[in-house]
C-alpha cells in the first residue's frame, strides 16, 4: 500500500482509471451472460402474446360491427322519419283544408245572419251609434264615424242620399246598404235663424258664411226673420240649397 503512493500523481490516477475499467467489464460480461435471450423471451411468452393479439382482432371486429349495425339503424330511422314526416304533412294538410273549409261557411253563414237581422230590423241612421252602423254591410269603423260627425253637423238626416254628403261616401257604398237602413226624422235637430248665434248657424253645411252675416245684419237692424220666404230675400240668393227648409225654424 506504501509503494501504491510512491507513484506519482499522474501514474495513481492512470491506475484508478485502469481499476475501473476492468471493474465495467467484469459486471458487462456478468450482466450478459444472465440475462435472456429475446428469443426465449418470446418463445416462453408466445401463448400470451397470441392471446393478446386475438383479444385486439376480436375488439376490432366487434367495433366494426357496432359500427355498422349504428349505421344501419341511422338509416333505418331516417328511412322511418322520412315516412312519418311525409304522413303527417299529409294529415295536417288535410286538416287545414278542412279548417279553412270550415271557417268559410261559418264566415258565409254569419254574413247571411247578419243581413237577416239587417233585413228583419232596419237601422234608422238618424239614431244609430257606430257600433250598429258597422253591422251594415261595407260599413267600417271609418265610415261609421264619418256618418255619425255628419249627421250631427247636419242636425240628422231626412233623406237616405244625403249619406252622400258623407265624406269619402260613394253612391256603390249607398246602395249596398240602402235595403238594409230607414230615416226617422222626426227628430230633426234645428236652427233658429232669430236666436241662434253666430258660430252655431255656421256650422251648418248648408249655410254659408256670408248668409249667415247677413242674418245676424238683418236680426240686429230690422227684427226676426218670419218665414222661409223672407229668409230668401234676406240672404239673397236664388240658388240656396232647399233642403236647408228641413233645418230652420223662425
């Protein structure tokens, strides 16, 4: 051991480095000839390998068939959907058609009751509200309100074509409903062309603004106006309107 360190320190180093070389080799050699063969580690374990590989090919095989009985069965149902989808249109439609069929005669047999009653029972324009008005054939909310403001512009109707004054009122639309409506005008609203205002006389469509100024001249200068003839001379006209006799009172 003493000889060991009268070696210098390049030549002990050389000697360790040598040392453990030959220990690698030594444990190489001994590890190689202990270890198995992969041929007899293949051959000892060739049944289980087998085994294995049966077990993939028979996973792989029953994924395919899964597969394809899936695809199958998709078909199957879009085929079944397909047929379903098609019946059902089928009924529905029919079922519209029958609706619509439906919903015509009922539409047809509430017009022909409507006019019945119509018929049975006139509506008198001087006294309906526009709720009964729109029970008339070809009468709207529209010209239900335009018939009403007229009417009591007009102090009520006295005969059936004055609906012709109405605005936007057309002679089809009056004779439509001419079988179907009467004129009470017993209850006429009036002017009186001695002590009615200004603005009340003017509002009349029949009367117009320079008659009425020389109404309220003639009231405030000579007396009251006596009768329809006077009236005339009053206003001076030939051509006043005569149904304006149906709304004046002296």
């Amino acid at each position: 051991m003493n000889d060991f360190f009268t070696f210098t320190k390049g030549e002990r180093t050389a000697i360790i480095v040598l040392a453990a070389v030959i220990l690698l080799i030594i444990a190489a050699n001994f590890f190689v000839a202990n270890r198995p063969s992969n041929v007899n580690f293949y051959l000892h374990n060739l049944d289980s390998i087998w085994a294995l590989h049966d077990q993939q090919v028979e996973t792989y095989q029953s994924y395919k068939n899964n597969k394809q009985n899936v695809i199958d069965a998709s078909q199957q149902v879009a085929k079944s959907t397909s047929k379903v989808t098609e019946t059902q249109r089928h009924r529905v439609a029919k079922f519209v058609s029958e609706l619509e069929s439906e919903s015509k005669l009922a539409s047809e047999f509430k017009n022909q009751s409507s006019k019945a009653k119509v018929q049975s029972s006139k509506v008198n324009i001087n006294s309906a509200d526009t709720t009964e008005l729109k029970s008339l054939p070809r009468i709207g909310s529209f010209f239900a309100r335009n018939i009403v403001d007229y009417r009591e512009k007009l102090g009520g109707f006295v005969e059936i074509n004055q609906l012709l004054e109405v605005y936007a009122f057309d002679s089809a639309r009056l004779e439509t409903i001419t079988p179907y409506i009467n004129v009470d005008s017993v209850s006429l609203r009036r002017i009186n062309a001695n002590t009615d205002d200004f603005k009340t006389i003017l509002r009349h469509p029949y009367i117009e603004y320079e008659d009425v100024k020389k109404i309220v001249n003639h009231r405030e200068k000579r007396g009251f106006i006596k009768n329809w003839e006077e009236y005339l001379k009053v206003v001076g006209r030939n051509d006043v309107d005569e149904r304006l006799r149906w709304y004046l009172e002296f």
